[in-house]
C-alpha cells in the first residue's frame, strides 16, 4: 500500500482473521507511524527503504522457544546483506539489530500472538534502509552508503524475501543448533570488553553468548549475569 501507519499493526490485524495465510506480506512505501523496540519509533523516508511485515505461523515452535524465530530472522537479513555487499563487516547486535561496518541498517520488530502454550501467529516487522543516505544525527548506513549504488527495491524486497524464507525453512527442519552457532558467531561485541547500563547502573562486562531464552550473557568482573532485552542498554 502506498502510506499505512505501521505495517506491523496492519499485518497483527489481518493475522487474527481466520483467512490469514502464512506467509502473507504488508509492505509499504510511506510508514507514519512506524514502530521499534521497547517503544520506540522507526523513522524513514518515503519510497526510498524497505518496510514490511509478514504473517508467519509457527505452530511447530514452543513460546518459550521464540527467540529461535529471532535468530532466524536476523540470519536472514545478514545473508541478504552479505550477498549484496560482499567484502563488508555485517553483524548482529543483540537481540536484532542488523549492523553492516558498526553501523545500524536494518530494525526487526517482532510480535507474538500466544495462545496458551503454542504460537498462533508472528508477525515478523523488517525496516532496511536501501537508498536513504542521510539519517540526521542517528549512526546508521544504507544499502546505499555502503553498496555505493541505487537499489531497485522491488528487486531488493524479493531477495530479502527468499533469504528469509530459507532461513525460517531451517528453522522449521529443526536445524536449530547451526542456527544458534552463527547468529553467537555473528554478534556484534562478542568476547570484547565493553559497558553495559542497567537501570542508571554502568558496568565493565563481556558478552559472551545469549541463551536458550535470548538473555544476554554477560561476564563482569565479579560473576556471570543474564539480561533481557528490557534490563541492558550495550
Ligand atoms: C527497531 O530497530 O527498533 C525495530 C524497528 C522495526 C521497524 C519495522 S518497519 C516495518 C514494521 N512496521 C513497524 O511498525 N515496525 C516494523
């Protein structure tokens, strides 16, 4: 559609209705309203990104198995980006924030619809920055900016689309330990001394996994403590 407030809001909607195949994709050229993590905003010029959502129903995966459909997703991103930009550093920063050189290029906001103890539906949000190259006073890259060239983004949106469709194929096959190792394997700071806010909190730490339930490993000088995404600033 041309303008819509969030794709995620629209694509929770359609998902409730019983008609709703898997799979179903909203995609959007102008987002008003777009949403991010732990309430933020998603900001992006009109026509020049990716912004979509799809409907995904992942019955074969347990709730407290979700992050899995994280990691999946986030690995689909990353292979999409790699494949455009060869040569460059792409990597994740915990939970799902796609870098390409340290530099944020892509959002992923997902959102669970839980019944009881099985999935119903996900609806998997993805923002790319394709062709935007100026992003005010925020540190963030572009297909664009690194690629050098402008992307055809009906062309982009479909290559994104098989990436993750593949990885979600993976996930579904159970292939559950290969996708664990390369989303730990790509995570950005992994192993590097770096600080940490929780609450007004600052701590020296290092991050050196994530678990079973997406907490954030992390070893400080003292002991070895997990985070969730809602309790640590990296
Ligand atoms: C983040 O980095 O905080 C996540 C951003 C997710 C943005 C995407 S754009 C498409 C979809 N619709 C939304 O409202 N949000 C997601």
């Amino acid at each position: 559609m041309p303008e819509c407030h969030s794709t995620n809001s629209i694509a929770s909607e359609l998902s409730q209705m019983t008609d709703c195949a898997e799979g179903t994709v909203v995609i959007t050229d102008n987002q008003t309203a777009g949403r991010g993590q732990k309430g933020s905003l998603w900001m992006t010029s009109p026509g020049q990104n990716l912004t979509f959502s799809v409907v995904l129903k992942p019955s074969f995966l347990m709730p407290k198995d979700q992050f899995l459909l994280s990691m999946a997703i986030s690995l689909g991103v990353m292979d999409y980006l790699k494949s455009e930009l060869g040569s460059k550093q792409v990597k994740v920063k915990w939970p799902n924030d796609v870098l390409v050189e340290s530099k944020k290029i892509s959002g992923v906001l997902i959102e669970n619809h839980i019944q009881g103890n099985s999935f119903d539906s996900s609806i998997v949000g993805i923002g790319l920055n394709v062709n935007q190259t100026t992003f005010g006073d925020i540190t963030a890259t572009s297909l664009r900016l690194e690629g050098g060239c402008e992307y055809n983004l009906p062309l982009s949106f479909t290559n994104l689309l098989s990436k993750l469709e593949s990885r979600y194929l993976h996930l579904k096959k159970g292939k559950v330990d290969m996708l664990r190792m390369e989303y730990i394997d790509a995570l950005f700071g992994v192993n590097e001394g770096r600080f940490f806010w929780t609450g007004n909190t600052r701590f020296e730490g290092v991050i050196t996994g994530v678990d079973d339930f997406g907490c954030l490993k992390v070893d400080s000088a003292l002991e070895q403590k997990k985070f969730s995404a809602k309790e640590i600033r990296v």
